[in-house]
C-alpha cells in the first residue's frame, strides 16, 4: 500500500486529497480544501497554507506528494498569488522530507483521461470511477488535488 498526497495549489482556496494504491487499485482516503480569507494579509494567508500542508503529512503519513503546476494563461492577474502558494506548499512538502513531483495541468488531464485537452468534468468523471467514488467530489480543487495524486502514482509506476 502506498499513499499519496495530491494538492491543487490556491490563495483562496487549496485543494488536497490523499489516496491509496494497492497496486492497480487506487482508493480515495480523504480529501478537502484550505480556504483563506481574503481579509487576511498575504503572509497570514501563506502561513496557514504553510501550516495545514504540515498537519495533513502528519495526519495520514504520505510516502510522497504531487503538486499541480500554474497554469498562466487562464487568469494572469491571479498568476502571482497561486505561484506564492505553491512556493509555500513545496515548501512544507521539502520540510517534512517529501518526495515531491509536479505535474501540468495538461501531464494530469492526460494521465487521467488520455487526452490532454480534457475538461474539468470529464476529469472528475475520472477520479470517481478510478477511486469508486458515487458522489460528485467537492470542491473541484480537491478533485483536481486528487487527480494530481492518482498521475503521481501512475507516473511512478511507469517509472517515471
């Protein structure tokens, strides 16, 4: 059994899941999100992302971690604070020893689905049948989190 962390890096909100692989098999072990307040200064907003990222590797002990890229063409204005979050999310990733990987949006889709060019539902439509989840994930940051967990361990088991 291996567990994966996966996170889906934001300012307002960060996503995060935590699966299992018992070989070909994944199972979702639980997955959420970290919402900060806009009326909270930038730092107080880094450092509790900072802070939640440690509290979940302690709480279920991943062996390894996968981070979504930015993806800049979408909103470039948004752009800055992401990249802020995901620095800081790395960070947490290194300072608890993390073996870490970072996937594009394009790499998950295509891990996912087999198309790069997939779109937010067909790719949740793929984490609920990869991981035998009924219901819809929510919010789409954790299912985005847990997608970027099941192509980390997809791409490991490749060899990649």
């Amino acid at each position: 059994m291996i567990r994966v962390l996966g996170v889906d890096p934001g300012i307002a909100a960060t996503g995060w899941g935590i699966i299992e692989a018992h070989g070909s098999k994944f199972q979702s072990v639980d997955y959420g999100f970290i919402k900060t307040s806009p009326h909270d200064s930038p730092g107080k907003r880094l450092m509790i992302i900072y802070n939640t990222i440690r509290e979940i590797i302690d709480s279920y002990n991943p062996v390894k971690a996968s981070v979504e890229d930015i993806f800049f063409a979408r909103n470039k204005l948004s752009a800055i604070p992401v990249a802020q979050a995901k620095g800081v999310i790395l960070l947490a990733l290194e300072s608890k020893n993390m073996e870490t990987f970072v996937f594009t949006p394009l790499q998950i889709k295509q891990a996912l689905t087999g198309n790069g060019r997939s779109d937010k539902n067909q790719v949740q439509e793929m984490v609920k049948l990869i991981l035998g989840v009924k219901e819809k994930i929510k919010p789409d940051h954790a299912a985005d989190a847990l997608a970027a967990a099941i192509c980390c361990q997809n791409n490991s088991a490749l060899g990649v």
